[in-house]
C-alpha cells in the first residue's frame, strides 16, 4: 500500500483535470468509504498507542512516528458507527488536514481508484444536517460514501472561529463598495466556518455546495448585469463533487463576464502543488484551512487590490 502512495508528481498530473484519486477503505462491515489521496501521507498497521487521559471519546491515543506525536482517532465511531474491533488487525490512514497531521482507524484498506470529479455526486437530499457524508460516488456498482473529514476534526478538536479585535477594525475602516462574498465549498463546516468569519467582517455570502453550483450563481448574475455589483470576490474550496476549484476558476476566466473577479482558494489541501496549480488555472491567491485571522486579512487585502484594480480601469 506504501508503494502506490509515493509518487505525490504523478498524482499532481490529475490536479487541473477535475480528477482525483480516492483511498477506499471499511469500518467494519461491506461498505466501503473514499478519502481523497491528496490528504494521505501513509497507510500503516495499527500502532502501539499511548493513551491519554480524559481524552474525547473517539480518540484511540497519540502514535509517536520518525519524531512526531500524532493524535489517532476511530472515524467509526467518530461518525456515529459501532467502534472498529480487532485494533492490531486494523490499519491507520495517516492525513494532513487543515495543516496538522492525524491518524485515522479503519478496519480495512482497499485500493486506489482514478476518477473525475464529476463522478463525485452531493450527498442524497434526505441524509440531513446530521449526516457526515460530504459526497458520494459509484465504483464497482456499489455506493462509495466520502466523509466529511473536516466536520469529525471539528467536533473532536474543536475550531477557533472569533477574528482578532485588530482585524474587525481594519475591516470596520475599510470602504467597500461591495460586501457580498460568493462561498464554494462543499462540507457544512467549513461553509458556515467561512460565512462567521465574512459576517464578522461585516460581509454577507452566498453559499454553494460545490463549483459547478457556484458557476451557475455567477453567470445568472452576470446575466442581470455587471458581476462586480452583485459579488466582490469568490472563496472556492478545491475538493468539490461534480466541478472542482480548479476546473471552477477555469471556467470563470473563460468568461469574459467573469473573467477579472478575485478568486481564493480556501482548501484543506497542504500540498506543495497548490501554488503552482494557483498560477496554472488563474487564481489569485492560495489560503490553507481554516485560521479565521488569515482568511479575514487575506480577504481584506484582496478588497484592497480589487479597489485598486477598478480604480486604474475607471483612470
């Protein structure tokens, strides 16, 4: 398993293609889950732990690996499921997330499949607010269930979500002529993460649960008039079902109606490739999840630029 998650240049190749690479994997039982392969360092058989006292629930103990002391968490139970049994028997996907590095138990590891964002398909309409699913998706004619990763971190670790008196400040000086936001992301936390953080900057946003979703929104702007009255910028995740921020900020700058707006990529992904990938669709700028005081300063610095920008074109 180690083998087939080496090779981090040829898996960069998809980036930019609305593809992906999914880790399925069980909890026990038939039904296979997926983690995209961007977010695994490692796969390894069930470590010797160290427990911690008065620790959350879900949370198995913390492995010490080449000098680092990682946090190892059973995502069955953390999502509602019967615990994994058999530990020794069992394997840890190690993930980056969000920029810190933990472990996960699942009960089997199964392989690697190629496939294209548009396969990737919004949970079922009924799944509710309580559901940890993210997206779905069908391989080998049976349903492959993504968790939303970001939302069983929240819950166990928590997430600091107040801006700095400092930032509210500069944002309480800053004149806008627009503070409306366009948000893409497709897990509930971080959408409404995102939305705390703009609306203590004194914006509102328009959510969307995916790229495909947020392109509709701007071009049915754009059909009633000038985008840059209705939206003053757009903060797109990149792991998205059916269109990704990549292949979203793409499509944006292939329309000239679209074509000049701010666009952020907000993701969880920590890989060395985002920058290069940043250039290579047309974003204008890479922010890693989620630290509400970046997030706000970056977005007030791209409301500087933005003004700049419409004030040399009027000149």
């Amino acid at each position: 398993m180690a083998g087939v998650l080496d090779s981090v240049d040829q898996r960069t190749r998809l980036a930019g293609h609305n593809r992906l690479e999914l880790l399925l994997f069980h909890l026990g039982g038939r039904q296979r889950f997926g983690i995209n392969v961007f977010k695994v360092q490692e796969v390894i058989q069930f470590p010797k732990l160290t427990r911690i006292p008065n620790a959350h629930p879900v949370v198995c103990g913390i492995a010490n690996m080449r000098g680092r002391t990682i946090s190892v968490m059973d995502l069955a139970a953390a999502v509602g499921r019967s615990p994994v049994t058999n530990l020794e028997d069992s394997y840890v996907i190690i993930t980056e997330y969000n920029r810190k590095v933990q472990g996960f138990v699942v009960s089997a590891v199964d392989r690697i499949v190629n496939m294209n964002w548009e396969e990737i398909l919004p949970p079922p309409k009924g799944a509710g607010n309580r559901s940890y699913l993210t997206a779905v998706t069908r391989v080998d004619d049976e349903l492959i269930e993504i968790i939303d990763v970001e939302k069983v971190l929240s819950e166990v670790a928590g997430a600091e979500e107040d801006i700095s008196e400092e930032i509210i400040e500069e944002a309480d000086a800053e004149v806008a002529e627009v503070r409306h936001i366009l948000v893409a992301d497709d897990s509930s936390v971080a959408r409404n993460q995102v939305k705390r953080t703009l609306e203590q900057l004194g914006y509102t946003c328009t959510l969307a649960e995916n790229g495909r979703r947020a392109l509709e929104i701007l071009k049915a702007w754009a059909d009633e008039g000038p985008v840059a009255q209705k939206v003053a910028m757009v903060i797109s995740d990149i792991e998205m079902p059916e269109m990704d921020g990549y292949m979203f900020t793409t499509q944006v700058r292939s329309d000239p109606r679209l074509q000049h707006l701010y666009i952020m990529l907000h993701t969880s992904l920590s890989g060395v490739f985002n920058n290069a990938m940043v250039q290579k669709v047309g974003a204008d700028i890479f922010i890693p999840k989620f630290d509400p005081d970046e997030l706000a300063s970056a977005v007030l610095k791209a409301m500087g630029h933005t003004h700049e920008d419409h004030g040399e074109a009027a000149a």
